[in-house]
C-alpha cells in the first residue's frame, strides 16, 4: 500500500486553490485552472468555460465517448486561454521530474492515479490524472476535487520526501508557458456555431456501454456549472441568459447523480433517462445559441421586444409573464412550426416590417432573442 506523503501550506498555491471552484472542473483540467491563475491572476480559469461544446470521438472500441481526454483539454487551454505546450517530456520517472522541474519550473504532470499516493484512488482504480509538480520537485499541487467510494479528493498541496518522489509512477510531464489569446467572446461565437455531435448517437451509450454514460454526463455536469461561471463573470450576461444557464447546469448535474444511482443500484438505464439527457442536449443547444446572441452584440429594442413577446403570448394563448421569462421558444407550451409562422406574420404586421429568407437563421426559428433581435434590425433600416 501506497504511503501518501505529508499534506503542506504553500504560500503560492494554497491561496489560489482556496479561491478555486475546484468542483467545476475534471481531474485534467482542474491543474490547468490553477496553472493559469498563477500566471494570470485569481479568478482567470472561468475562460476555460467559454466553450461548452458538445463533441465525442469513438475510443478504442469504437464507442463515442466525450472529447476529454488530455489532447482535448491542452487543445481547450491554449484556445481559450493562451496556455501553451513549450516543452513534453514522455515516460518520466519520479527522479527525472524533479530534475526537470528544478530545470523549467512548475510542471504539469500526467500520470495513473492508481500509483499517486495523495489520492484516494491509490491503489484501487486506473486513470489518467493530472498534478502540478513544484518548488523544485519538493512539492505536488493537485487541485482536484470530487467524493470517491474510498473517501474525497480535495485540492490540496504536499510535500515530497526522496521516498514519496521514488514512489511516482513513469509519466507525462509538460512545461507550459502562457500567450495572449484573442478575447473570449470570438471563441463563444465560433462555439455557438460550431457542429455539434448527434445527441441521438451519444444518448444510445446508455443501452450499449451505460458506465460510459454517467461517466461523461458527469463531465458535461460539471462543464455547464463552469460555463454558468463564466457568463456570470460577464458584466452584461442578460439575467434570463444566466438564471437559463443556472438552471440547465442543475439538470445536468442531477441527471448525473440519477445515472450514477441507477448503475450502482445494478439497473439498466431506463427509457426515461435516456430521454431526459436527449432533452438535455437539446436544451444545451438552444441555451449557448441564445447567450451568444444574447453578449456578442445582438441588441434588441425595449418595445420591439415587449411587442414581439406580446404577440407570442396572443398566439399561444398563454400569460405574457410566461413568455418574457423563456429563453427558448420550444419551452412556451403550444409552441410549432405553425405558430411560429403565425407569430412571425402578426409580429410583422404589427411592426409593419418583413423579414427576408436572410432574417431567418437556426436561432431566429428557436430563440426569444434571436428573433426580437431580427425584428430590431429590420426595423432600424
């Protein structure tokens, strides 16, 4: 049995693993965030939020899994946020790392967590995991965060003896130096209309490989309170946008937990399940669509908007309350491609304009916002 090594203080990093929302990330990006507050300042990790695509590549079975794996989350940091690999070091052994470390710097090290003595998941569970190694080598940061069957992972930092630095397993260490990257914003615009992977595909993991499932809802889980952060971090996230993006990211998070009960109660994934995820991933479609439309500048007028919302409601035949606080015109009860020519026929004799075939765009056809925004611009010419 691994002998985990002695839990510190450090001056540098405990501060800022203390100020990081360490439960929004996974075990490879979570050391990425701290990283990239060390360099940039508290609080820098919620860009890595600003992209919550929805993408899976088949893994060695062919089973489509959800990109996350370490060329994704490298790829993400250094779109996102500047990071970038400067030097890779392969198959290290723990004496190596520290004299890299001593040569380069704080280095990020990836590595099987069944062979990291600070974990609880030593000795009983194999999986990539990552760590920043530092002080010279005479010290791991790791700022994961979750609860395990053999206890929690917590952030924390820990100091290296000869034998603790003996004891690490061969690994993949990386120096990683930081650039300037274009703003956030551009990245979510070209997110919003990035192709996304079938929902359809991905949801059908919960009859064929159904632990694969929870492990990767988990992780959108987590990334969707992180976009959430993110958007709140924004000084002009429109409170409907953020209260939505709250919201979503709950669901997901407690879809999560009922796909992990169901499997460790020895069940099948239930028909249920499966179509609240595709509701799910429907819903994170619409949801990233609208906030891009909602912060890159679509502006809408107060009383274009409150007379396309009025007409809504008059179509639907439902409360105006109903409707102003909707984020996605499918969630309006009574909502259809037929209501939704009769609303934009009213809409338009009632602001005396006419939207073109150019006007009617994926959002403009499903987003409050999107379509009050199109009737602004049609009015203002």
């Amino acid at each position: 049995m691994l002998t985990a090594p002695t839990e510190t203080y450090h001056r540098d990093w405990s501060p800022l693993l203390d100020e990081l929302p360490a439960e929004q990330f996974d075990c490879l990006q979570s050391n990425l965030a701290v990283l990239l507050d060390s360099y940039r300042g508290p609080g820098a990790h919620v860009v890595l939020g600003s992209a919550p695509r929805f993408e899976t590549r088949a893994d060695q079975h062919g089973v489509p899994r959800l990109a996350a794996g370490l060329a994704d989350r490298l790829a993400q940091a250094h779109d996102l946020a500047g990071l970038r690999v400067a030097h890779r070091f392969d198959d290290v052994t723990g004496s190596r790392l520290v004299e890299l470390a001593a040569e380069h710097g704080t280095l990020y090290v990836v590595a099987d967590v069944h062979d990291l003595a600070w974990t609880p998941y030593a000795g009983r569970r194999h999986e990539e995991h990552s760590f920043l190694l530092c002080g010279n080598g005479t010290c791991v940061v790791d700022a994961y965060h979750d609860e395990t069957p053999w206890g929690p992972a917590r952030p924390g930092a820990w100091r290296l003896e000869q034998s603790d630095v003996d004891a690490l397993p061969l690994a993949t260490a990386l120096v990683l130096a930081v650039d300037d990257t274009a703003p956030a914003r551009e990245y979510h615009r070209d997110n919003a209309a990035a192709p996304r992977s079938s929902p359809e595909e991905f949801a059908e993991l919960g009859r064929t490989a159904p632990d694969a499932l929870v492990q990767d809802v988990w992780l959108l889980g987590r990334s969707r309170r992180l976009y959430a952060t993110w958007l709140a971090s924004l000084p002009d996230t429109p409170a409907d946008v953020l209260s939505a993006a709250h919201t979503h990211a709950d669901a997901m998070a407690a879809l999560g937990g009922r796909l992990f009960l169901s499997r460790r109660r020895g069940g099948s994934l239930s028909d249920d399940l499966i179509n609240t995820l595709r509701a799910l991933l429907q819903a994170d479609a619409d949801l990233v669509a609208t906030a891009e439309t909602a912060i890159n500048g679509s502006t809408v007028d107060d009383e274009i908007g409150f007379a396309v919302r009025s007409v809504i409601a008059a179509v639907l035949g439902i409360d105006e309350a109903e409707v102003h606080g909707a984020v996605s015109l499918r969630d309006l009860p009574g909502f259809n491609s037929f209501r939704l020519v009769e609303i934009i026929e009213r809409a338009e004799r009632t602001l005396g304009v006419e939207l073109s075939d150019e006007d009617f765009t994926p959002d403009t056809l499903t987003q409050m916002t999107a379509l009050c925004a199109a009737f602004t611009r049609k009015r203002a010419r």
